[in-house]
C-alpha cells in the first residue's frame, strides 16, 4: 500500500502566522505613511498654497540677491540648500539651519519677498516619510523596517502556499460574498493576497534598497560606475548619500554610493594645508551655478546644495519622477568647472532598474495612473493586515494565543527548507531572525503549545 503524501499545510500555516504576527502592524504603518506621502503633491498644493505658489511675472530676481535677502532675516542662520522655482508660478526656496532647526523659507522670485518657513522635518510630508523609513529612531528603525520587509517576503511566499488551489475555484481567485463570518473574512484574506502578491513583492524590494544594511550591500554590488569616471577628479571620503537624509532626498539612489569630488588647488586657495577643513569661500556665484544647469539642461525642479567647507562642491541634482531624467552635477566652487555629470544613461543595468523601481515604489513614474495603482496597493494590503487579523480571532480557542499546530509525525521538508535557506542568504537579517524564531519555536513556543488546539487545514 502507497505511502500517503505528507501534508505541510499546517507547518506552512504556522510560519505564515509568525510571519503575520511581526508583519501586519508593520505593513499597517507603512500602507498608511506611503498614502500620505504619495500624494505629497496634492497634499503639498492643498496645505501650502500661499507659500508654494506665486503669480508668474515678467522678471526674475537673482539667485545671489534672493540669497542676501534670506542671509538678512536670518543671520544666525547657515544657508545649505537652494531650489529654484520648478515653473513660472512656483516660488523659490531655500534651505536653513538656524537655532537647532531646518527650515524650508520660500521666496517670492519675482520680487524676492519672503513668503514664510516650514520647518523642514515636522510637517506632514516629512514625517511620514521618516516614519515610513526609519520609524523616526534611526537606525534601530531602519533595521526594524528592513526586517519587516524580509518577512514579508516569508509571508508573501507561505501565503501563497496555502492559497494554492486544492480542487476548487471559490475562495481562490474571487471570494464567496453570499458566506458570512470567517468563511468570508478568510476568502477575502486570501483572495486579497493572491492579487496583491506580486506587487506586494515588487514594492517590498524596490523599498529595501533604500535600507541601510541591506540596501547599502546591494548598493556596493551593483550601483558601479567606471573608475575612470574619477580618474581626473580629486574625490573625498565623503559619499554623495551623506546629502540625503530620512526626509528630504537630495541625490539619486543610484548615486549614493559614489565619492564627492573636491574643490580647487590647496596650494591656490588655501595659505596652510590645515585649511583645506575650513568654511567655504566660493569664488562663483549661486546664479553661476543655476546658470550651469540651465546651459546642460537639468529638469526644472533640481536642488543646488552649498558647499560648506573650502574643498567643498555644489551639487546640482534632480532625483525626478521620470528616472531618465535624473541629474547630478559637481561643481568646483572656485572655478565653476563641472567635476562630474552623471545622467541615466551612465547607470547600470541594475541601478536603472531600481530606480524605476523606486519611482513606482512612490507613485511617480506615471502621474496619476501611479499614484492610483500604488493607492490600490496599500488598501489591499490593510484589507490583507486587517482580514488576518479577524481571522486569527476567530479561529484561536477561548483564552489561548492561537498559533496553527505543529505536526511531529512530518519528514523534514526539504522545499521549505531550501526556500528559507535562500531568503537567509539574501536577507542575512531575516536569515539571523529565522535561526532565533526557529529555536524558539521548537525549544519553546511547541512546548508551551501542546494543548488540545483544533487542527483544521482549511482556514
């Protein structure tokens, strides 16, 4: 007689549910943050309208003489960013550190009347993007964020398993409206994830090359250019992503990793070798610089970043909706020559994919249509959260935590195995926290579990 196959329903069920159980608030707070911050136009337009918008005229102030007037109201201040205004009826701004904050002042270009400050990392936009990102804790956030992803993953594939159709229809690719209660809170759990798995995928790994241990990893392997690139430039130790930071994104992800070059000859510029470490002193003006985008036809809405010490550069940069039209130029702040000029087109493969990756990750790659798909996106994913949930509650045994059976009589499943070992060796973070929740689990959580918990393979 025919051994019977072994079912690992229950073993995959379990996993889905640890998974679940780390993931869903995660996936809770990053759906809602990345609503609200892919619609930060919209939102930006609505909340900001008199300091963003001005009436287009005929002539506009320079950039030196809208510099002077932001340097006058606010004199303590250090001056690091200017954005000239994106279309005729934008205003110009400015970025300030002044008293311990980082304001965003905004200036009218056309008569250079100072239309008011936003503090740069406290309103709306910014704060979910720094939730979003780091949970606002810094790196300890950012891991948390990146194992949220990884095990996402591991949801995302175990659901997958335990949707997989066994010999019906209803409940897999559409629910049963006409059931009630779990029944129905289930097939939407279902029906929900499976739609939703792929680009699920996609936004969870176009977001983790943003993380800091593993995105920085994936960065080095294949965010490359030619050395060549710099053999005529002095570089520092300094990376272009230092000028990013968990609210304002300055330079291109695929940029991020790649040297800041350095300004002027020591000798010319500099009385004593100690000095190279002091303020900056441009010898070129900020119009100069504006005008250098202009004659190489960088997208309107670029940032200019100050130098701010005597070897530093100004950055020219465009992070833009439509990668290919992304922008970063270096540029010696005593001559004004161009140290580098990096476009699209000198990315890699790999870098060009993730950055349109990311900017369907943000909604921004096709307008409205984008943002539309990405807002699909999130509510499916806290119908997926919220419908878990349900489900668990209805299913756990009064005053029990609920975790799905471990079978004891199963062989060792080999696929699962080689699936785990390969998400371990992509993400060595998940890979170190399966290791824990593994031992927990059989050490502990299995022990503890042993009570008389229905099994049933249909949930």
């Amino acid at each position: 007689m025919q051994k019977p196959k072994p079912n690992f329903y229950n073993l995959a069920w379990r996993w889905h549910f640890y998974a679940g159980l780390f993931v869903a608030p995660f996936m809770v707070m990053l759906a809602l943050t990345g609503i609200i911050y892919l619609f930060k136009p919209q939102l930006d337009s609505l909340m900001y309208s008199s300091l963003l918008n001005v009436p287009a005229a005929h002539h506009t102030v320079p950039a030196d003489e809208l510099l002077q007037r932001v340097k006058s109201a606010y004199p303590q201040g250090q001056i690091t960013q200017y954005l000239p205004p994106a279309n005729a009826e934008r205003s110009a701004q400015f970025v300030v550190k002044n008293e311990g904050h980082e304001l965003n002042v905004f200036i009218d270009p056309y008569h250079g009347d100072i239309l008011g400050e936003q503090n740069a990392k406290q309103n709306l936009q910014a704060i979910a993007r720094a939730i979003h990102g780091e949970l606002m804790i810094g790196t300890v956030g950012d891991r948390l964020i990146e194992l949220a992803a990884g095990w996402g993953v591991v949801l995302v594939v175990s659901g997958v398993f335990l949707w997989w159709p066994r010999g019906q229809s209803a409940g897999i690719l559409w629910p049963r409206l006409n059931s009630r209660g779990r029944v129905l809170w289930r097939d939407l759990h279902a029906v929900t994830g499976f739609w939703g798995a792929a680009l699920l995928l996609v936004m969870l790994l176009s977001g983790m090359t943003w993380t800091g241990f593993w995105g920085k990893q994936y960065a080095q392997v294949w965010n490359v250019f030619p050395a060549a690139m710099w053999n005529n430039v002095p570089t520092s130790d300094v990376e272009a992503g230092s000028l990013n930071n968990a609210a304002r994104q300055t330079v291109p992800w695929a940029m991020e990793n790649t040297p800041m070059p350095m300004s002027g000859d020591h000798a010319e510029h500099m009385a004593h070798g100690g000095m190279q470490h002091g303020p900056a002193a441009p010898a070129i003006s900020l119009q100069d610089v504006q005008n250098i985008a202009t004659e190489r036809k960088v997208e309107p809405g670029y940032s200019i970043t100050l130098p701010t010490t005597a070897t530093g550069v100004f950055t020219i940069a465009v992070f833009a909706d439509d990668p290919r039209n992304d922008a970063t130029l270096h540029i010696d702040q005593y001559t004004g020559k161009v140290l580098a000029d990096v476009r699209f087109e000198q990315y890699g493969a790999v870098a060009r994919a993730t950055e349109i990756g990311v900017m369907l990750h943000e909604g921004k790659m096709f307008g409205t249509f984008n943002q539309i798909v990405v807002l699909l996106i999130c509510l499916m994913i806290l119908l997926s959260a919220v419908s878990g949930v349900v489900i668990w509650w209805k299913r756990r045994p009064q005053g029990k935590f609920g975790v799905p059976p471990l079978r004891h009589d199963l062989p060792k499943w080999k696929t699962g195995v080689a699936i785990m070992l390969v998400l371990a060796l992509i993400f060595p973070l998940v890979g170190a926290s399966l290791v824990l929740v593994w031992l927990l689990d059989r050490l502990l959580l299995s022990r503890l579990g042993r009570q008389p918990e229905s099994a049933s393979t249909s949930s």
